[in-house]
C-alpha cells in the first residue's frame, strides 16, 4: 500500500478509506465545532461536516499530492458550504398557509413563550448579583429601595447592578440575535 507523508505530522495511507478515515480522526472535532457556530442546529452541522468529507475523500489523490496539509482545505469547503446553505435559505421563498378566521390570532401566546425562553436562556449567563436584581425588579415588581433592602446592599449599588445587569442581558440577546440571522 502506498503511503503519502501529510504537511500535519501524520501520513496519508494509499488506500482512499483508510485516508479519509485517517483525515476525518484529525481534523472532524474541529471542523464540526467552527461549523456549529454558524448552524442553527445540530443536525445542519453535521449535514455541512458531512458533505465536507465527502468532497474530501472525492480529492483525496489531488489533497495528498503535495505536503500541504488538509485542514485549511476542509475549512474552506466547509466555510463555502455554509455560504451556500445560507444563500439558499435566503433565496427560497417563505410561504405562509392559509389561515381561516377562527384560526387567526392563535399563535399568539407562541412568541411570548418563545421570548420567555430566549430571555431565561440569556438569564442563564448572567452573574448571580445581576440575575437577582433583574428578577427582583422585573419580575417582582419591586421598587429600587425594596430591591436594595430584600438583597440587603445599598439603594446605590443595587441601581448600579441593575444597570449593568440591563447591559449584559442586552448584550446576551444581541449575540443570540447575530447567532440566529
């Protein structure tokens, strides 16, 4: 079996499965975690991750030619690869079904469950000071003085807190919304 040296150490068997499987070990986990930042599931990173390999494995004999090494190539294709899912999903057209009367106005409550959710994910990340003082004043209703003396810290900081606890959360929400579109 012929075997070509790879630029990464390691060295490429002849045999184009034994190749793949050799390159997918190296450098799978790495490409599957920059491939998930820009996916919004799972399911569609491993779709990208996927069809990285098989372009890969459709080039190997060209890809193990020289002694440069395969990863800047899989991430090219795999960079590639989400452009084009993006333009595709931005190309095809949102349809919408149709609604009868009583249907209209159902979905409502979905938004405000889907906001929830967004709002308690981005919670999640905050400090432990800066979740109290938000929940406590937004959640519960209470004034900046009842916040102050139920946390038992001065009107002051707990002004202050609020504050940078706003900005923090904000800025949650606006990576989840860079994230998301």
């Amino acid at each position: 079996m012929a075997v070509t040296t790879h630029a990464s150490g390691g060295e490429l068997p002849g045999d184009l499965d034994a190749a793949i499987r050799q390159l997918y070990a190296h450098y799978a986990k790495a490409l599957r975690r920059y491939v998930g930042r820009f996916c919004p599931d799972r399911a569609s990173a491993d779709d990208i991750v996927q069809e990285t390999f098989i372009r890969a494995w459709r080039h190997l004999p060209q890809l193990s030619a020289d002694n440069r090494p395969a990863g800047p190539w899989l991430f090219r294709v795999a960079r590639n690869l989400l452009i084009d899912a993006d333009r595709a999903a931005r190309a095809r057209p949102v349809s919408v079904p149709e609604q009868h009367a009583g249907e209209i106005g159902t979905d409502a409550g979905l938004e405000e469950v889907l906001d929830r959710q967004l709002v308690c994910a981005a919670l999640q990340h905050l400090s432990p000071a800066h979740q109290s003082v938000l929940v406590e004043t937004f959640y519960r209703g209470g004034t900046m003085a009842a916040v102050a003396r139920e946390l038992g810290i001065p009107y002051g900081t707990a002004r202050s807190r609020l504050h940078y606890a706003l900005d923090a959360l904000c800025q949650q929400l606006d990576e989840h919304d860079a994230i998301a579109s």
